[in-house]
C-alpha cells in the first residue's frame, strides 16, 4: 500500500541520539510552510517517545509513524 501523503523534505538521523534528533527536526520545521510534511528516519527510541509531546506546544503535528527492525519513521505536518 502506497503511502497518501507527499513529502516536502526527508531528514535522516539515524544514529543522531535525542535530544539532538528532536532539535535538528525542529529547526527544519521552521524552515518549512504550513501544511508542508517532513519525513523523518531515526535510530533513538526517545526520539519516538518524547517528540509527538514536544510539539503538542505548537501547530506542527506527527501523523504517521512507522517502526522497522532497526529504525523508525516519522511523518510530521508542519502547523
């Protein structure tokens, strides 16, 4: 099944551990317009964990999430 949803920018961390993830991807997302999707590759759990509560404090939102053996993607919606 195809994903529904078209990417503007793909930022891939995987081996960057949190905190770092999570300001990377923000900074990013400033740069980006409303509306506009950011796909995200990550290696750290905590990225996962803590990353969908740090935007609940904005517009920006996580809509997908997928989990691979050795990583996992996020699709977050710019706000």
């Amino acid at each position: 099944m195809k994903d529904e949803f078209e990417i503007e920018k793909v930022l891939d961390l995987r081996g960057w551990s949190c905190p770092w993830c999570i300001l990377k991807a923000k900074s990013w997302l400033t740069r980006m317009k409303p509306g506009q999707i950011l796909e995200l590759y990550s290696t750290d759990p905590e990225t996962l964990k803590n990353f969908p509560s740090i935007l609940r404090n904005g517009n920006d939102r996580v809509i997908d999430v997928k989990q691979y053996p050795d990583y996992h993607r996020m699709l977050i919606r710019r706000g």
